[in-house]
C-alpha cells in the first residue's frame, strides 16, 4: 500500500512539474525581438575585441569561463527572459553567425528550435517559406533543419530534429 501511494505521489509530483513548466514557459514566436538584435551587435563588438573565433553564453556562464566578466549582465538578464538556453557565437574570416536556441521543456524529446544569425545569409538549414507547413509535409527520414527568414535582415527562426 505505501509503494502505491509513494508511486502516485510521484506522478502527481511530476505531472504537476511538467504543467507548470508548460505554462510558465512563453510560446516560440518567428518574431526577432529588438532585444536580441542587441545582444547579438554586443557579441559581435566583444568576439572582434577578444579576438574569439568561437564562444558560447549561457543564462549564468560562459565557455571559455574567462569572458563571464566580459558579458554585460543585461545580455544574461535578457536570456534569462526569453528563455534561451545558449547562444552559440561564430566570428570567422569572412562571416559572424549566431544561433539562440531555446529552451523548451523536454527539449531532449523535441526538435530544436533556435534564432539563427548569419552575417552572409548562407546557412546550412533548408530556406523555406513557412516552417510549420515544410514540418507538417516532410516525409521521409525523421532528420529535418528548415528556417525560415525573419523580417530582420540577416536573421531567421529555425528548427532542427536529428531524428531522437
């Protein structure tokens, strides 16, 4: 009797984690918020003054550790707001590019869904016209990467799904 109540306890208790997580979490919108746009010209200023070729942020850190002090504290705070889980900066020889990706509940389950910059507007993912249409009429493999441009030059709204 005390396993089925610990069981049931452990399912309401991970239920009600989920929906609230669920609830709490803002829904993805294709819109490139100002924001962003910001912190993306701020990374850029920073990976040309510290010379990185490549470096990631995170809501509290960064990798390499070294340049958490560099990070203003209000590109933190604006993750943190809009749910980014990491941005992932590029500064090479001939093309800056950035991809904010979200941070989805069960994310581990889900395609990525992510804000991809790219200074030269060539990417790797497949341009379409609306993302929710290519997802719905893929066939095929369960492997998928569509973007789809977002009414800021240079930037799209994206997802991915590597098949698991």
């Amino acid at each position: 009797m005390n396993k089925r109540k610990l069981a049931a306890i452990t399912v309401v208790a991970a239920i009600s984690y989920f929906l609230y997580y669920q609830y709490t979490t803002p829904p993805i919108t294709f819109k490139i918020d100002s924001r962003l746009v910001e912190i993306n010209d701020t990374l850029k200023t920073l990976s040309e003054k510290l010379g990185l070729k490549f470096f990631s942020v995170y809501s509290f850190s960064t990798n390499p550790q070294e340049i958490s002090d560099t990070i203003p504290s209000e590109v933190y705070k604006t993750i943190r707001q809009f749910d980014i889980k990491v941005i992932h900066f590029y500064n090479g020889p001939n093309s800056k590019a950035a991809e904010f990706v979200m941070d989805r509940p069960l994310s581990f389950l889900r395609p990525r869904w992510y804000y991809l910059y790219s200074e030269s507007s060539l990417i790797e993912e497949e341009i379409v016209p609306s993302i929710e249409d290519a997802v719905k009429q893929h066939r095929g493999a369960p492997y998928y990467g569509f973007c789809q441009k977002a009414e800021v030059p240079n930037w799209f709204f994206c997802t991915h799904d590597s098949g698991g």
